[in-house]
C-alpha cells in the first residue's frame, strides 16, 4: 500500500487500476490540495463508485483508461502506483511502456500484482477436476485471463524499459486460513474457469471441486496462499 511513501515533491500521484477508489480517497485526504491525484479504471461501474467516494476532493480526478494505454502525459507523473490490478493486463510489454512513457525521469512507483504460484494449493487440487469438464484449450483460455508471472519473468520485463538501479521487484507469500464457504465466494468471483464448464455439468463440477479443495482441511481451516510480485522505483 503507498500510504506514507508520497514525498514532498510528488504533486501529482496516479493509482492505476483504482477499482472503487479506496487507496485515493485515503491518501487525497491525508495530503494537502495542491498534490494532484489521478484514478486510471477501466471498468466504468467502478469509475462511478470511485468518483463518489473522492467527489469532496476537488483535486481527485477519475479517468477511464488502462495499463495498455493510460490516458495521461508523456513525464507527467511523479509517483505511480497500483494495487492487485497490473495481473489483468492484456499486454505485457505495452503496459511496461506505457509506465515508463507518463513517468518523469525522477519518478518513483509500486506496483503490487499477483503472481504465478497465488493460490498454489488449490491450483494442484482443482486441476485434475477441471480437467475431467474443460477441454485442454478451454482451460488455457481461462488460465490466460491473467498474467502469472514468476519473479524473474517479471524481472526481466521491468529492467528492460527501465535501466535503473533504483529498480527492484521481490515476490512475498501470505497464507490465509478460511473454512471452505469462506474461501467459495471470492474464489468464483476471480477464478473465470467455471465460465467454460458446460451448463449441464456445472453443478456436479462444482460439488467435486468443493470436495477436492475440502481436502486441504487443517485444525486451522482450509490454507490460500497469496503470492504477490512487488516492483520498486526509486529515486537515486
Ligand atoms: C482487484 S481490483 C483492485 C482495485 C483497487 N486497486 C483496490 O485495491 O481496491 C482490480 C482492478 O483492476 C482493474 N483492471 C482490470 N484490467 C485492467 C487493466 N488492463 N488496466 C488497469 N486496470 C485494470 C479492474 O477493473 C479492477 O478495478
């Protein structure tokens, strides 16, 4: 989370990815009116609700736009950050440009995305699960709706548009315990492969879904493990 890394000299600040626009609100109203803050969500029912929540900041502005394409001026931005988004993008290499593009040359940022290993448990026990009601090529479409990078993909990535030692990308790992209804909602609403499962089948394929995510059962309740990348940039 960015709170408390905006410096003096950041006037004007972008969360790409905004979602509801929480991150904003918050900082927008611990920093002074004179710092510009610019939201970046594609998604408009979430620009409506972002837009409300900063609508009492007159210096808070919410833009429809995306990693791919930003919406903002070559070296505008002085501090840049996102929070769980830049794992949608639908272009690596664009979207890092696109970074590099609206950054000044002295600009800074944090970007905190998922990972490839997120939710490795539940990943080996679906799997053969999905694999008995998904083709092979409906299971690669639905895994390709996010961008799984590992460190060193992501690494590579960012090094090549930004030459800097004031770069660093690390990776963290968060192991969350629920019980499995606690774990169902969020984990339908951000797993697309359900989509692709035939209408007729659905019902049986979530049952045995259920059944093989029940097995990861411990006397702490069923493990996720969050796996999130990191990229660093500072001033030097
Ligand atoms: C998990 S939400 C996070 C929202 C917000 N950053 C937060 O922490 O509450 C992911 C957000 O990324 C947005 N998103 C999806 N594809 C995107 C893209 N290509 N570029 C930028 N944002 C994108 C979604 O619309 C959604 O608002």
């Amino acid at each position: 989370m960015p709170s408390g890394r905006l410096r003096d000299t950041h006037k004007t600040v972008v969360d790409v990815g905004c979602g509801t626009g929480r991150e904003l609100s918050q900082l927008a109203s611990d920093h002074p009116r004179h710092v510009r803050f610019i939201g970046v969500e594609p998604a408009a029912n979430m620009r409506r609700i972002a837009a409300a929540r900063t609508a009492r900041c007159p210096n808070v502005r919410i833009v429809d736009g995306r990693f791919e394409r930003l919406p903002l001026e070559t070296q505008s931005v002085d501090y840049l950050y996102s929070v769980l988004a830049f794992h949608w993008t639908t272009d690596l290499r664009k979207s890092v440009s696109e970074l590099a593009r609206v950054l000044r040359p002295t600009g800074e940022m944090d970007l905190t995305f998922i990972g490839r290993n997120n939710g490795r448990e539940f990943i080996m026990k679906t799997t053969p699960v999905f694999f008995k009601y998904m083709t092979l090529a409906t299971m690669v479409e639905a895994v390709s709706l996010r961008k799984q990078l590992r460190l060193e993909e992501a690494t590579a990535l960012f090094r090549e548009a930004f030459d800097s030692s004031g770069l660093t990308v690390t990776e963290s790992y968060h192991t969350y315990y629920d019980t499995l209804d606690g774990h169902w909602g969020w984990w339908m609403r951000i797993e697309g492969q359900l989509v692709n499962v035939p209408s007729d089948q659905k019902t049986e394929c979530n049952q045995a879904v259920r059944a093989a995510i029940s097995t990861l059962e411990t006397a702490s309740g069923i493990p996720y493990t969050v796996h999130l990348l990191h990229v660093r940039l500072r001033e030097i």
